[in-house]
C-alpha cells in the first residue's frame, strides 16, 4: 500500500496494492493491520454505496457532530472528490484539495474529520463507496454550497450545469456555515 500526503494535513491518497493477472485482480480494500502501522489506526461504523449519473454533484457535506472520518473509493466508472478544510484553527481553513477516483486507478481518499467533502460524478454509472467512523446523524449534517466563490473549487464541469439535490442548492457560504474550532 502507497499512502500519498496531500496538501490538506491528514487528507491522504491511497494506492492499494493490486495483484493483476489473466483471471482479472485482487487488492485489500481495508486491512486494520496494515492501515494502523501505515499510521492510520481507524475504526469505521458504516459503510454507504451510492450510484450517480455524469453530472451528479454531492456536497459539499459534513456533521459538526458526530463527526465522520470517510474512507472513499470509487468501484464503477469516475468521481472527481473534494476534501475541504473547516477546522477554523487550522492554517488551510477553507482550502480545497480534489482527486480524481476511479474504477480503474482504485484510489482511495482518507478524509478525517473537520473536513466538509463532495463529489462530481465523471461518468454515467458511478458507484462509490465509503466507510465512516461514526454513524449518521442527520441533526448535525451540515451543507456547505458546493460553488462558494471564497473556497473556489476547480470542479470538472466542462461548461455544464451540475446536478444538485435541493439540499446542496441550498448549502450555506463558508463564511456563514457552522464550522470546527
């Protein structure tokens, strides 16, 4: 396993290792072990699956408590994923990290809590998978608008209007939004 530090602290990139041959591949997805003497000594409570077509955009999401650490992966098509730091105390408050995640490159993002997160499905069919550190709780989810010009993410739209729930039309400006100390 490769763990890639990103320019959000805590934020990481995983390469799994993949065994690839004429029957097709096997890789660890999770392994307690492993992670935990990579440095990521994590516990998850849930894990959710969802399915997109291209231009579905969800987020950018996160409970102020209750708070969630998100192990992501992507098992069918593409997702461009957005980690973005809330921690008010943190020197990259309101800075935005995204990766491209697919079926075929099997990245994984480690999201910690303190962070609100998002994603822009790439193509029809995209299925995405994460695991929690803790469990739902829809009091405490919070919505930040996905296009807030002071975080000022890049999203892939290629000139395309995206796919928003009402929720995420909704999401407040970071500068209004509930955030971490």
């Amino acid at each position: 396993m490769n763990v890639i530090d990103t320019a959000l602290a805590g934020v990481k990139i995983i390469e799994p290792k993949v065994f690839e041959d004429r029957r097709g591949f096997f890789l660890e997805s999770w392994n307690a072990r492993t992670w935990a003497e990579a440095g990521l000594d994590l516990s998850f409570v849930q894990e959710n699956h969802s399915r997109s077509g291209k231009g579905v955009l969800r987020g950018l999401h996160y409970q102020i408590q209750n708070t969630q650490g998100k192990l992501i992966r992507v098992v069918a098509g593409r997702v461009f994923d957005v980690a973005v730091d809330i921690r008010k105390s943190s020197p990259n408050f309101g800075r935005w990290i995204g990766v491209e995640l697919s079926a075929e490159n099997r990245r994984q993002l480690w999201i910690p809590p303190g962070f609100a997160h998002g994603f822009l499905c790439l193509e029809d069919g995209s299925e995405f998978l994460y695991k929690c550190t803790d469990f739902y709780a829809p009091a405490h989810e919070r919505s930040i608008l996905w296009n807030d010009p002071a975080i000022g993410i890049t999203w892939p739209l290629q000139g395309v209007a995206p796919v928003l729930s009402a929720k995420d039309q909704v999401g407040k400006l970071l500068a209004d939004a509930e955030v971490f100390p």
